[in-house]
C-alpha cells in the first residue's frame, strides 16, 4: 500500500475512533498564529485549537502551504498527547474532535519555550559549531524567549525570573517536564523507527497547574528517519528539499501505526 493510502486509510480509522459524542459549538476567534487558530466555546474553560495548512519559516520571511499539514498535525498531536497523558504527563489536550479540530483546556501561557536536543542540528549548530548529527549523551535543554518581534532569542533562568516571564518554581516544572516528555517521546518514536532529534514544547497555568500546550507535530519536531537518516520534519519546506508532503504522511503512518 501506497504512503497516500495508508494515510488515507489510518486518517478515515482515526476520526471513527475518536468521533465527538456530541457537538463542541465554535464562537467567536480568540487567536490566530501562523499554523493554528484558537475559538472560544461554551464553556469558558475549554478551547477549539483547528490546525491549519499554511506554512513559514525564518520568522515568516519564506511562507507556503502544505497539503493536508493541518490534518496530520492535528491527528498526530492527538496520538501523542494522550501518550503523554496515559504515562502521568499533564496537558491541555481533551479530546480529538474532527480532521482539523481538537479540544483543550484555555492556558495562560507561559512566554518561555522549551527546546531539547538530542542530536545536533539546526541553529544549536550554527551557534555552537557543532556538526550535524551528533549524537549527545545527556539531552540538551534550552530556554528561549517566546516573543516573534525579537526572534524567540536563547535566555536563562535569570531572565526568566528578573523579567517576570516564570518563577524560579515554574521553570523547575518546565525543566523536569521537559526531560520526561523527551525520555518518553524518544522511546515512542524510536519504537517506530524514528530519531527524535530536537522539539520544541510550551506550558501553560490551568486552574493552579501547570501544562503542557501547543502540538507536538512534524512542524515543531526534527524527525529523522531511523535507518536511513532522511528528514521528515518541517525542515523539507524550510530548505526546499521536496517531498514535503510525503513526508508528512509516512510520519503519521508510523506514529498512528497502532491505530489499525
């Protein structure tokens, strides 16, 4: 069976499985960013994340679309999330509501980014001089700005704190987060064939606690595959490789390979 069909095939599986009971009405927009936009609901708690198939890179300098991107993220996100949720990691997700849609609980979001590495690539490289393809012993974690204006600029805890961003108490959680979710998503991934390179992740408050929000998708991983070393991630469009799209799809046929 082709890429295209078994991705059509687990995409038509995936939406019957997770079918809405009943129907989560969507107000009025709340945000709208470069991948997702955010809708109210009834319930002032809960938010409708709809995921969308346009694409950027470079702070928005190189724009486009990716066919069917929204679809995949969304769904792949939903696979991941409730990994996550089923090994005692608390996020925003509540449940896959259709192609493009699903429910989750309203962050305040926390303004720093969480990155951790596992193999070097990307800007860790250009920054550091560190060749492509390392492999490192000890995951790497980093915290970064989130703030489009000034370029998501690399920051310490020290500015974290000085500045307002999180206290000392909210990046010991965002911290010890992060290496778990790596631990567990490195496992995840590698049991289908995937080298989990670096990721991105952003919490959120939610009625006292802190959580895991945003998606965990192609767009936000690097996502080599396992034998042959070839990019799978977002990094296809951002450097004009080809085969974006392809390669969206084989990620979600093996992330969903589970799933019948």
């Amino acid at each position: 069976m082709t890429q295209k069909k078994t991705y059509e095939a687990k995409r038509k599986f995936f939406n019957g499985l997770f079918r809405k009971s009943e129907t989560m009405k969507r107000l009025g927009k709340l945000y709208e960013g470069k991948a997702k936009i955010l809708y109210k609901t009834e319930d002032p708690t809960l938010m409708i994340q709809y995921f969308k198939d346009d694409a950027s890179a470079f702070d928005g300098v190189k724009k486009g679309t990716i066919v069917d991107k929204g679809v995949i993220n969304n769904q792949v996100s939903s696979r991941i999330f409730q990994y996550l949720e089923e090994n005692g990691v608390k996020t925003h997700f509540v449940k896959h509501l259709s192609d493009r849609e699903m429910l989750v609980k309203k962050l305040d979001i926390i303004p720093v980014e969480v990155v951790l590495r596992n193999v070097g690539a990307g800007s860790l490289c250009k920054r550091l001089g560190v060749r492509e393809g390392t492999e490192f012993e000890v995951p790497i974690l980093e915290f970064f700005y989130k703030n489009d204006d000034l370029h998501d600029p690399l920051i310490n805890d020290c500015h974290a704190i000085t500045f307002g961003w999180a206290t000392k108490e909210e990046l010991q959680v965002l911290r010890s987060s992060g290496y778990r979710v790596n631990e567990l998503m490195e496992k995840f991934f590698k049991e289908r064939k995937i080298r989990l390179v670096d990721f991105k992740l952003e919490f959120g408050r939610h009625e006292g606690e802190i959580l895991l929000g945003d998606e965990i998708s192609p767009d936000g991983c690097r996502l080599w595959h396992w034998d042959t070393g070839e990019k799978m991630d977002k990094d296809r469009f951002r450097f004009s490789m080809g085969s974006v799209e392809e390669k969206y799809q084989e990620v979600y046929n093996l992330v969903c390979s589970d799933l019948g």
